[in-house]
C-alpha cells in the first residue's frame, strides 16, 4: 500500500473509508477465489457434520443480520456518503437484530470452536450420540479463527455505538466511536463473508 494512502488511512480515516471498502471487499472476493481454485485442486475430503435446527436458526440470524448491516452502511456511504432515512432506520433494525443473535451465537458455538479440540464423530458414534456429542468440530481451523473474529469485531462495533450514546462522550469523542464503529463493522462484514464461506465448503469437504 503506498505511503500516502497510509497517511490518509491515518490522518483522514472517515474520508478514506469508502477506499478502505473497496479494498477490503475486494481483497476478500480474491482470497476467496484462490482459496476455491486450490481446494479444486486438492481434491475432495470429508465433508464436516450437519448441524441442528437450533444451531442452523442461530447462524441464519447472526449472518442475516449482518447482511443487513453491512449492505445498508455500505451502499449508503458509496452512493452518498453517509446513512440517513430509509437505510438509517434499516441499519438500526438490523443493529438490534445482531446485537441479540451475536450473544445467542457466542453461547451455541463458542465451545465447539475451542482450538485443539472436538472430532468428527464415525458412523457409529454418530448413532449412539446426542447431537452436541456427534457436532464437536463442525468447524475447521481457519473457520474457529474467523467465528472468534466474528465475536471480537461484532462486539467491537456494538460497542462504540452504544459508548457514543452515553453524555460522558464530547463531539471529539464521538467522532472517535463512529471511526471505529466504521472500521470495525467493516472488518465484521469481510470476517463473516469468510466464515461464511468456509462452512459451505466444509459441508462440501473441500475446506
């Protein structure tokens, strides 16, 4: 990245975020691409464990959430440059939806993607077990990092929203919290497009 572009991710973050958009999607749907190019390549393995309706209900709520959030802020700010109206009141209720599914998802998740643990239960395991026995790694490596990051950027990007609501904040400051709320957010949407991702193609056997 050259230095001037550095400097103005520095000194001018809320003008280059609209740059910082463009890179960060586009670097993702590149990781992506070399990603499925090689699996291709590799060959086909096996497939990781299907997962309960609960679960499956959870996840369909966090990632629609998401969705919600990130198309709204932005397309809002490549077209405009800011939220208000319609994608404003949108975002809010997508921000309300996540903010409740983030926990539920942290409580239903959080200790089958502990690093260095769980297996993929045989057969006929799988038929003597409960489902929280059989689904003890339903998720590969790089997917426990990106559901850690996950819950790291979405608290994150909570956060400051809700620290930006208290009268402690002066103008400085809030400004301060919608720069990180921005970023934040950003870095969720990429983390969870990959996690995303990562589960289809566990589910395929190519992850």
């Amino acid at each position: 990245m050259p230095l001037a572009v550095i400097d103005n991710l520095i000194h001018s973050p809320n003008a280059t975020y609209p740059d910082a958009i463009k890179v960060a999607l586009g670097a993702t749907a590149i990781v992506i691409l070399l990603h499925a190019v090689m699996s291709m390549m590799r060959g086909k393995g096996e497939s990781r464990p299907q997962w309960g309706w609960w679960s499956r209900l959870v996840y369909l709520g966090t990632v629609t959430g998401v969705a919600i959030l990130g198309a709204t802020s932005i397309y809002a700010v490549l077209a405009h440059g800011h939220m208000e109206e319609w994608f404003l009141l949108v975002h809010l209720t997508g921000a309300g939806m996540f903010t409740a599914c983030l926990a539920l998802v942290a409580l239903t998740f959080a200790h089958r993607n502990r690093f260095g643990h769980g297996r993929i239960a045989s057969n006929h395991e799988h038929n003597e077990l409960s489902e929280a026995d059989t689904i003890t790694a339903p998720f590969g490596g790089f997917a426990k990092l990106t559901f850690w990051l996950i819950l790291l950027t979405g608290l994150l990007t909570a956060a400051t929203m809700l620290f930006s609501m208290l009268p402690i904040m002066g103008t400085h400051e809030m400004e301060q919290m919608l720069t990180i709320h921005r970023y934040a957010g950003l870095a969720l949407v990429v983390v969870t497009i990959m996690h995303v991702y990562l589960i289809v193609m566990g589910r395929l056997g190519r992850a």
